[in-house]
C-alpha cells in the first residue's frame, strides 16, 4: 500500500479512536476465522524427527557414475567434468570446493 506522505497526520487520539473502532468492528467477527478441524487428523500428517522408519521402503534407482563424471575427493559427491575445478596429483576437486 502507497504512503502519501502529504497527506496531514492523526493525532494520536485521532489513532486511538480508529484502533478502538476497528476492534469494536472485528469483535462482531470474532467467530468467523476459525476453521473447524480436527486436530488428531492434522497432526497424523506430522513427521516427528527420531521417528521409526524402519518399515518404511524407499524406491530411488541409483545410477553408477558415468564415464564424463568424477567423485570429488573433498565433498565426496558424484560431479559431471565441467564441475572440475583441479587434477593435481591425481586429486580431484569440483569448483564448488576448490573455492
């Protein structure tokens, strides 16, 4: 919202008599903004961290790392070769690390 700085300012009994107003205006509306929900339902959708997972199955194909692609020796992620930021000695280092 725009600020018209030109504008003449409120005094702050002026400021007071609005607040007051607005709230007498939202106290006929004080029921209106709640939602009815059940909170057992929402809280199911929840993870809690530390949570027994052990049953739980994840299905994620894992490819072998291809032939333009090298393991960073510093950060041990599988990187493509334009990421190669040096190959001193046989040590290879991605941009990201070398930085």
């Amino acid at each position: 919202m725009a600020t018209d700085y030109d504008a003449p300012r409120k005094t702050d009994e002026e400021l007071n008599e609005d607040s007051i107003e607005e709230l007498k205006a939202r106290r006929t509306d004080k029921n209106s903004g709640k939602v009815d929900e059940d909170e057992a339902e929402a809280a199911e959708g929840f993870e809690l961290p530390g949570a027994d997972l052990s049953n739980e199955e994840l299905s994620v194909r894992v490819l072998p790392r291809q032939a333009d692609e090298f393991t960073c020796s510093r950060c041990f992620l599988v990187h493509h070769r334009s990421q190669l930021a040096s190959d001193k000695g046989g040590v290879l280092v991605c941009k990201e690390c070398a930085a």
